[in-house]
C-alpha cells in the first residue's frame, strides 16, 4: 500500500527534504532570537514588563522566597519554571501558564488577594512572551535557594572547651562545668548531692523504668566505695530493661501501635519491629548504624532478616481499609507521613509544613519538601514471614491449631449456607408488610415478581437483603473475621514483620501542588534541602544515601535533635525546649555550648548511646537534691539553669510498672507479641475493627505497659489518662498532666486494684508480724525510703480503723500506691 508523502515522518522523507525542513526551523529560531534580543524589543521589556513584575510579582516570586519554587528575577529563572513546571515559553503565549494565571481562567489566580491585572497589562505580557521573553542581560540562573542560613541549628557543630568555673570541686565531668558556669554568671549555687536511697531510685527509674527493690536499696547505700555509683550505673545499663525503658520513648518518635488506625482500625503486626528496637538499644547498637537500619536496612549488602526487620520504622503509618478509597491517595499520605516523621524525628524541622507550600518560617521549599517525598516514594511494603529456627517446631503447632479452628468456624458458615434457600422461604412467608415496607425498594420490587419467574440475579439480591438482617449469619461471620484477624498466640500471622522494599522499577515523582495527589507538578528527583550539607552520592540517590547522609559528621541536626532529646528524659526539658522544631520558631538553646559539645562527644564516642547516658547521669548535675528552693521561685521557675535536679512524674507505662513491680505482681518478660491487658469492660468496643478484647490470664496480664495493646481508635484508658500519645503522628516530648482523673485510675483501675490486693498480701507475707515493721516495709516497696514519724502515724490511723485485717492492709496499700511521690522520680 502505498501512503500519501505527506503524511510520511520527518525521519522517512529523503534526505533533501530533511534538509530543508531542519533549515526553516533554524530560520525561525535565529529570527525569534534576533526579535528577542533587538532594541525594541528589550526597550518594551524595560517600560512595560518590568515595572508590572515589580509591582506585583517580585514580592513573592524572587531568588530568596520563590513561592511556589518560582523566581521571576531573570529571564533564566523564569524559564527554569517552579513547582507547576515552566511558566512561560519564548513565542507560546496561549499555552504559558503565566498568562492563565493573570487572567484567572483557571484555578490558579495571580495575584492573590482579590487583585487583577489590567486588560492592557496581560495584552503586554502575552505581546512579551511572543516576543521570545525579551530581557537586557543573561545572568545565570540563581540557586533554587541560598544554601546558607545563619540560624544557629544549620550552623556545624563545634567543639567548645568546657568553661573555667569557680568552684573546681564541684564537677565531676565535662558538662557540670557549663552547667556551672552559668550558675556563676547568674550568682547561683548548685543543689547538694541527693541522698543515696533517692539516687538509686532515680537512676533506676531513668534507665530501666522500674523502681528497685528495697534489698537492692540496701545494698547500694551501704556500698561506700568510691566507684559504688558508677558501678550500679554500669549494672543498670547492662539490664535487658534498659532497652524497654529507652525504646519505649523511640517507639513515640516512630508512632508505633498495633493497629492501622482510620475508620476500621483492625490489628497489624509490628511487634517484630519493636523486639528489634529493645535489642539494638540493648547491645548498644551505634545510633548511626540504628538510623541507617531503620530508614534502609533492606538497601544494605546482604541485608540480613533483622536489617529488614529494622525497617518496620516507617510502616508505622497508618493504613486506611475503609471500602471505596483510593488507594493510591493513601499510599501517597503514607509518604507525606515518613517525610514529616524524618524531620521531627531525626533533623527537628517541621519539613511537614512544606507540603502544601514553601514553609512559612524555615528556608525549606515546596519543592524540597517532594524532593525528600522522592526518597519514600519507590517502596513496596510487604509483609515477610519471620519464623526462626528455634521456633519451628512452636509455628507449626500453633498453624495446625489455628488451621483446625478456622476450619471449624467456616464449616459452621458453609452449613448455614446450605440451610438458606429454606431459611428465606420461611423469612419471605412470614414478612408482615410493615417489614416488607422497611426492606430496599429493589428487594420490594423482587417480591412483586412471581417466585418462578425471577432470575439468579433477583434471587443473589435477596440473599444480601436476607444475610444482613439474619443475626445468626451475621454472628457466624463476624465470629470467622474476628478469629483471623485478631493477633494472640494461635495467630500464626504474629510468625511475620511488616517491612519495606525498594521496587525494582522506580516510580516519578512530582511536585503535587497543593499537597494534592491528583494535580501533579514538575518532577522532582530525590535531594536534600539545599539549607543543609549536600548528600555526597550517585546522580540517583536512594534511601541509603539518605539515611547515611542523615548520620553524617557535616549533617549538623541529627547528633544535636539526638542528645536534646535524651537530655529532655532525664531533665524533663531539651536544651532546646521545642524538642519537635530547631527551625527558627522554635527556642533557642539554653546552654548552646554544652549542646554542641555533647552532639561532638557523641559523636567522637561512635555514637554510642550507652555512653551518653553514662556521661549525663555520672554528673554532678544529674546527682543534685530536688529540694524545691525558695531563692529559685522567681529568678528561674522553670529550672532552666538546673540549679536542682527536676522533680517530674514518670510516664504513663511506668506508672503501671511501679505499681506491678511493688505489688510482686510484674512479669519481666522482655519481648514478644502485645497483649491484653485487663481494662474497663466494652471500652473497646466503642470502636471498630476485627479484634476481639479478652484480658489476658496468667503471667501476660501483668506484663510491662509497653507491651500492652495499643488500639489507636481505642487507647488503652490507663495509660491515655497518665498522657501516653494517641500514635497518629510522630510525637518526640509528650504532654505532662496532672488531673483528677489520674488519682481515680490508680484508685479504681481493675490493674491497681489487683495490685494493692498483691501488695497487701506480699506485706503481710514477708515482712515481720507487727504492723510497725509492715508499714515500713510497704512503703519503702512503693517509695524506696523510710516513712518519717508524721507518715507513720497517719497509715497507723488507717490500718486501726479498717476491719477485718486482710482489708486493712487492702486499704494501706491502695493509699500508698496512690501517693504522688509513688509516681514521682526525685
């Protein structure tokens, strides 16, 4: 067949006529050019262009702010385009987005705020563009953003020497000597050196979250040799509980909970994820190396399962199941999320802030905002099987197990299937027509039609109507859903780790304008804000260029956000206040020279986390009394100078765990699936979700209280009460509350309520048979110390009235366990 020459491809016409075409369109180019760079032209640009652009464009769209990642300072800038791509093209006037904006024809409108431009004024832009963008001068096109800041926390970090003090005696290490250096400044002396028996408990409390018992008290204040404290600092940082303690506070930053959160919030297995965390921290895993496996331990050469395991960090966001969304939106909020949880968590920057525009305080653009979005968006996130050899033979009896009942429960739906063509005979027969009133119009429509002329179709419609109103199907299959889905110790899905997956063919990336995922801008590739050190890498880099970037010497966030943030348990305030935001609408440091010589130590220490707390608890401003002092009430309220050591309720799950541990009730189980705690009836189902609340029995019942099942739609009350974060987001300093509705949890909650029982007995069972020495006993359980006379007095009183003895002590032990000091780490 032969074709019309014509309609042949430049690429298929002889060579001639190849010439020729390419010859016009070189003609045209040099015109456009000549056109564009003639007197006239440049000499229009200056009298009509320039001033429209000064007067309402420059303010926003210029080299430092380019809002929306667009600069209209030089023709280079205007032809790189922003973040919805180019504005303008030389000699295309109805296709520049520059002129749809101006006028207004669509859902982009410039300027903002009600302004218009004259019909004359977009005559002389869209003339302009034809012209081929006209400008007097090339200048090379400016940086997308000034990579230099002179914010204190874009700075590098340095090394100060630790300051001259006046009393020499006083410090024990590095850090007492800032501490006390400004305390000479201000004319302030340091708080004595807390009693022993506070000291233990302190320490105990901070790096394992458990209160000691009265025997190691004992032992430790009768220990008078010289390294005594370091030793016991040096015990309790080879507890296994120490990895408990600290990881609890990771697993905030990473908004871990054990459920996708959303409408049907059903459960999720993520455990794995924070087995892997408790055991890092407990064999002192470098925080560098910690990061890296988090954020890419997939990427690694010949990752192993638990490098997999440790990128369960970011499938701690939420998932929605509701029927009818878009997938694809919620994948894509999934990203916004590990973006937003990277900045508070590891840099301290609210980079969220940028997802709809450049951020409003921060030099962090838009653009950089999806340039970050571009490392988390070619991911797959499967679930991978995790099933060690010692728990092989476990897996395959808890499978048959799980196997025979799920067999079971279907068995029973498939017999009440067989029974439902005589079932609906029997429903339809008896139907009143009140009830055949309320049924759908399409069902009421199938029953005007004889039962012998109605089709399969008719008779499946039927079917639905019947099944959802017949309570026995609807128990039978809900009975089903609940056994599969919900996670226990049968559950063979608790034998997997949810992690991510590089995909072997990368996605794009776009900028979304807006935040929306449906209105796609220029495409981004993956980078780091320009405010910061630039990533050393391929041209292309990955997550693990990110994460190693993330821990790098010249990265000047990571090791400061790090230490501020272990600084803020043990003081209860960061060095820097706003833990969450280092960008400048956060605090500034209050000692910046023992910031950055801790974040250098820490870092010359190979990032060992072991020994930043060993270097903050070893100190002579660690070890100070908590004596409240009249001569601090107004010249530093909020403690700031640390003059004395913080006086602060523990958390939410250590609360539980005193009480546990007082009462001898305390499981030490480290790891394993969450369980059930026991909690008020019917709390759970308040919410939604295929899980099925029955309290744990045995040993499981009183396990720590980071262990217990976190339901975000349905928080576990005991803990929500005492400030536990809901994990919907990323949360680095938790609220600190003080209501009544705590005082009734420690009194009335069914967990103290067995543990003042277990207290009570455990007093009468070990201590000597006179009361004198069982009061004393009890309280140094709940407290670590002696009563002093005026406290004896009172809980003699108590135990006089109560009758018969067993509830006597009931009544003591719910009193001490209820104490404010009980929950208070001196």
């Amino acid at each position: 067949m032969r074709h019309n020459s014509s309609a042949e491809p430049v690429s298929r016409l002889n060579p001639r006529s190849s010439a020729c075409i390419r010859g016009f369109y070189l003609l045209l180019t040099v015109a456009a050019s000549a056109q564009q760079n003639s007197p006239e032209a440049v000499q229009f640009f200056e009298n009509r262009i320039r001033p429209l652009l000064h007067a309402n464009c420059l303010a926003c769209h210029n080299t430092q702010l380019r809002s929306s990642g667009l600069s209209l300072e030089s023709r280079e800038s205007l032809l790189d385009g922003g973040n919805r791509g180019h504005a303008a093209q030389p000699g295309q006037a109805d296709t520049s987005l520059l002129v749809q904006a101006v006028e207004q024809t669509g859902m982009l409108k410039m300027p903002p705020a009600g302004k218009k431009l004259t019909e004359q004024q977009i005559a002389d832009l869209r003339r302009w563009i034809d012209l081929g963008l006209p400008w007097p001068e090339s200048r090379p096109a400016a940086a997308r953003r000034t990579p230099a800041s002179d914010h204190w926390s874009f700075q590098p970090i340095r090394r100060h020497e630790p300051p001259a003090v006046n009393d020499a005696a006083w410090p024990r290490n590095a850090i007492d000597r800032f501490i006390l250096a400004r305390l000479d400044r201000e004319g302030i002396r340091p708080s004595p050196e807390a009693d022993r028996a506070t000291l233990i408990r302190r320490l105990s409390l901070d790096l394992l979250g458990l209160p000691p018992s009265p025997a190691e008290v004992d032992a430790f204040v009768a220990d008078r040799a010289p390294d005594a404290y370091e030793r016991l600092v040096d015990r309790l940082l080879g507890s296994l509980h120490y990895g408990e303690r600290w990881g609890r506070h990771w697993l905030d930053g990473a908004r871990y909970a054990d459920t996708n959160g959303f409408g049907f919030d059903n459960p999720r297995v993520m455990w794995r994820w924070r087995d892997w965390v408790i055991n890092a921290l407990n064999r002192d895993l470098p925080f560098d190396q910690f990061v890296i496996e988090q954020l890419a331990g997939d990427l690694l050469p010949n990752a192993t399962l638990e490098q997999k395991i440790a990128t369960g960090f970011h499938r701690n966001t939420m998932i929605n199941q509701e029927g009818g969304v878009d997938q694809e939106q919620y994948r894509i909020e999934a990203v916004f999320d590990r973006v937003a949880t990277t900045g508070a968590v590891f840099l301290g920057l609210t980079i969220g802030c940028a997802q709809c525009h450049d951020h409003k305080y921060d030099p962090l653009a838009q653009r950089e905002f999806y340039q970050l979005f571009a490392f988390y968006n070619n991911q797959d996130e499967p679930t991978i099987p995790v099933i060690p050899t010692t728990e092989v033979p476990a897996y395959r009896r808890i499978k048959a197990e799980f196997d025979i009942e799920r067999l079971r429960l279907q068995t029973a739906v498939a017999r009440r299937q067989s029974e439902i063509v005589g079932l609906m005979e029997t429903w339809e027969k008896n139907l009143t027509e009140a009830q055949r009133r309320d049924l759908p119009e399409t069902a009421q429509e199938i029953f005007r039609i004889p039962a012998e002329r109605r089709t399969l179709d008719h008779v499946q419609e039927l079917e639905k109507v019947f099944k959802e109103r017949d309570a026995a199907w609807q128990k039978l299959q809900e009975n089903l859903e609940l056994f599969a889905g919900t996670p226990g110790p049968r559950n063979p899905g608790q034998y997997t780790a949810m992690v991510l997956a590089e995909r072997e063919k990368p996605r794009k990336s776009h900028v979304l304008i807006g935040g929306d995922f449906l209105r796609t801008g220029v495409e981004v590739k993956p980078a780091t804000p320009a405010v910061l050190p630039p990533l050393e890498a391929k041209a292309e880099p990955d997550r693990l260029d990110l994460a190693r970037w993330m821990v790098s010497e010249k990265n000047p966030l990571t090791a400061r956000v790090t230490i501020n943030r272990v600084w803020q348990q043990y003081f209860g305030r960061g060095l820097v206040k706003t833990t969450e935001d280092f960008g400048s609408q956060g605090d500034k440091p209050s000692h910046p020279e023992l910031l950055d010589w801790i974040a250098s130590e820490f870092i010359r220490n190979r990032w060992s986390l072991k020994a930043l707390h060993r270097q903050i608890v070893t100190s002579a401003t660690y070890r100070q009394a908590s004596r409240h002092r009249p001569d601090l009430a107004e010249r530093d309220p909020e403690n700031i100078l640390l003059a004395r050591f913080p006086r602060l309720r523990v958390e939410a799950e250590v609360v539980r765990d005193i009480a546990l541990t007082a009462s001898g009730l305390i499981h030490h189980q480290v790891g394993g699936p969450s369980v059930f705690s026991p909690q008020p009836p019917r709390v759970t189902d308040l919410s939604r979700g295929n899980l099925i609340w029955v309290d744990a029995t045995g040993p499981d019942r009183y396990r720590r209280g980071m262990y217990t099942f976190w339901k975000r739609t349905s928080p576990y009350p005991s803990l929500a009460a005492f400030d536990a974060p809901p994990a919907d987001f990323s949360t680095v300093r938790r609220n600190r509350s003080n209501t009544p509705l705590q005082a009734l949890t420690t009194l009335n909650d069914v967990v103290f309520v067995e543990a003042a029982r277990a207290l009570a007995k455990r007093v009468v069972r070990e201590a000597p048979a006179d009361d004198a020495a069982r009061l004393r006993h009890a309280f140094r359980l709940c407290l670590g110390r002696e009563p002093d006379s005026a406290e004896r007095d009172m809980l003699s009183t108590l135990l006089a009235k109560e009758k018969p003895a067993e509830d006597a002590w009931f009544g003591v032990a719910r009193v001490l366990l209820n104490l404010d000091e009980t929950i208070t780490r001196e």
